[in-house]
C-alpha cells in the first residue's frame, strides 16, 4: 500500500513537471513569466518560411508575441512608390496567426530602410508637406488595412528622437514638419481602430530622451489622438541602463497612463568600438582581434557574466512587471542577432538566450531563476 501510494506521488509529481515543463526538461518562457509579461521575439523570414525549423521551434515553444524583424519595413514592402510587396509580411503574419499569437507590426514610419524615392517626385524633388502626407496616408492604410484585426499593435513611429531629446533631423521632418509623427498616429488609428499603437526608440532610459517621449506623449493625447504604449528597444548592455534610470523612465511613461514595452532586447558582451576610437590605423588587424575577442566560442567564464547580467536585467523588469506588459528579444539565436554586424562587420556576438546551435544558454537559466526564486 504504502509502495503505491510512494508510486502515486511519483506519478502524479512526473505528470505536474510534464505539464510545467511541456515535455522536456527546460521550461517555456511564456509560461515562466505568465504572471508578469508576454515573451516575443522579432522574427526574420527564415524562420516563419520554414527555412530555419529550429529557430520556428524556439519561438512557438517559448513566445507568445511576435514581431517583424525587417519585412514590414517601408523599403520591404513598399519598394518603389506605386508598387508594394506583401509576400513575406504576408508569411509572417500567417505565422503568428497559426500559432495563436500577438503580433506587432514594425514599423509605419522610420528614417531608415526606406528608398529615397519615397520622400520624392518623379523628377527627384523632395515632396511638399501635402504630397508626403498623401503618401504618408496610402502607405499607412494600406500596410494597417490589410492586416487589420490580424497584427494586433504597430509600432507606428520608430527613432523620431535624439539622445538630446530633440526631432531627429529626417525626410520626415524636413518634407512634412514635427507633427508627421501625429499625423502618422491619427493615420494608423483610421486605418484600424481596434490596433494598439506604439511610440518606439532606443536609450529611452537617459533622461533627455526620456523627458522628450514624455512631451512626445502628451502631446498626441492633447490632441486627442490614441497611443497605446512606449516601446524601449532594449539594446543593452554590461553597464547600462542603470536600474534607475530604468525605473525612472518606466514610472514616468506608467504615470501618463500607458503601457511600456521592452521591444527589442539583447544584451551585447562584446568590447565596445567607442573604447577603441582614435585606434592607428596601422594596428587594424590588431583591433580587430580586440573587438572580436572570441571568434569561435564564448569562454565559459563569460557565460557566466553575461548570465548574470541578464538576471539583473531580468529582476529589474520583473519587479517593474505591473507596468510592463511585454519583453520581445531581437532575435532568436545568436548567430542571426544584427549585432554581428554592428557596429562592426564579422564578429561573433552572443546577445540572445539561444546559442548558435539553438542550445539555452547559462542566460537562460538565469533568467528563470529570477522568478521561480
Ligand atoms: O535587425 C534589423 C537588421 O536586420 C537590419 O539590417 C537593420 C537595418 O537598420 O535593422 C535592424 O533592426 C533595427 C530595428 O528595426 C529598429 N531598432 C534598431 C534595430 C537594430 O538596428
């Protein structure tokens, strides 16, 4: 009696682990972190056309949000002014479909990755603020349109700010004025009334910037306009954000009566180019070496520093949680990460959760821990 009963627990305490750690021994990331926030990952082609299986694997096991890396960018899918190109939108938004999840389109407006020819007229002059309005709309309601009721929230405006806190100086300003970016917002909002609507950018933390998306907010709510929430990128690293900087930032942005998200996370270990600059030249081979300190493997001691530092992070956005309502890492697996190619082309960086052989790494681990203490 009392063996079975020993066999009963066993049993039951075996089911109880199955059902937690869905059939393997590591835990979904989604599940882990139920109570605090959703988990997504920025996804590129490869993984939603079924060229990259593992990586597909990875993000339906542990993501319950998703967003495009590069194919919802105006360059991607709006190629030439009268001439659009939905084919892999199209397939990453079937992906997230399937798998149930909520998915983030990115982005509407951007300086980058955008063809000149956007911002000009057939003779190459740059548009006046009505005409660029005029496109402004068309592409908005026809990229929001389409997949409208399907991408749940867009990231309507991406980068509009300094590190100073002013206007970026872009097409954007100089062919329409400071308000596209409330133009943009009103332009979304028509096109699908039910999407979530985000303000997006890198460094939020520093407090110029952070007072700037603060006015920023306020200004579109002034004029009645919805915006939903702040994404922080997230490209982080060893010794930034501080904490906080960080708490400051989401406390300010909360008090306005938004949600914050952290959009585009990854944690950067490589040796920063800044501490290199003014370098001669002639020892280039030589600073190549410095900047890519370990070409073939992260030694296991670094593992564990960068393990570290993602626990920290992890704890400060943990105990920000009521605020946040999403993480989504830039990426899947290190080796597609954009940072072995910035800012320096060829290196091996080692920024995400999942190793080169779609392995959890040590950060991985870490991060688990931070809630299941
Ligand atoms: O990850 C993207 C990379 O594949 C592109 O080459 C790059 C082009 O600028 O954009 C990267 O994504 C950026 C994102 O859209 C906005 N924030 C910064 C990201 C990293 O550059």
């Amino acid at each position: 009696m009392k063996a079975l009963t020993l066999f009963g627990i066993l049993v039951a305490g075996a089911i109880s682990i199955g059902v937690l750690y869905s059939g393997d021994s590591q835990p979904a990331l989604k599940d882990v972190f139920k109570e605090q926030f959703m988990i997504g990952a920025a996804l590129n082609d490869a993984v939603v056309s079924g060229k990259d299986v593992n990586a597909a694997e990875i993000v339906t096991k542990h993501c319950n949000t998703i967003t495009a890396e590069n194919v919802m960018k105006w360059a991607l899918i709006h190629p030439e002014p009268n001439q659009y190109d939905f084919a892999a939108a199209d397939r990453f938004v079937e992906f997230g479909v399937k798998h149930k999840m909520f998915i983030v389109g990115h982005t509407l407006v951007w300086h980058a990755q955008i063809p000149d020819a956007a911002f000009t007229d057939n003779a190459g002059k740059l548009l006046n603020r009505e005409a660029m309005l005029v496109r402004l709309k068309d592409h908005i309601s026809t990229v929001v349109g389409r997949y409208k009721g399907r991408v749940k929230g867009w990231d309507v405006v991406n980068e509009a700010l300094t590190d100073e806190g002013e206007f970026r100086d872009t097409k954007w300003r100089q062919t329409i004025g400071d308000d596209f970016v409330a133009k943009a917002f009103e332009y979304a909002h028509q096109a699908d009334p039910d999407a979530e609507l985000y303000y997006n950018d890198f460094s939020l933390e520093k407090p110029a910037k952070r007072d700037a998306v603060v006015r920023l907010v306020k200004d579109l709510k002034a004029k009645g306009l919805r915006i939903d929430g702040v994404g922080i990128q997230g490209h982080w690293g060893m010794d930034y954000p501080t904490r906080e900087n960080f708490d400051a930032f989401v406390d300010a942005v909360a008090a306005l009566g938004v949600k914050v998200m952290v959009t585009e996370l990854d944690l950067d270990i490589l040796p920063s180019v800044s501490d290199y600059q003014g370098a001669d030249v002639s020892m280039r081979a030589e600073l190549q070496k410095k900047l890519n300190p370990f070409p073939d493997s992260l030694p296991d001691s670094m593992q564990q520093v960068h393990a570290n530092r993602y626990a920290e992070l992890f704890s400060m956005l943990v105990s920000q949680s009521k605020n946040i309502n999403r993480v989504t890492f830039w990426g899947v697996y290190d080796k597609t990460s954009w940072l072995n190619n910035w800012p320096v082309p060829g290196r091996t960086s080692y920024p995400l959760l999942f190793d080169r052989n779609y392995q959890a790494k040590p950060a991985f681990d870490a991060i688990v821990k931070v809630v299941q203490k």
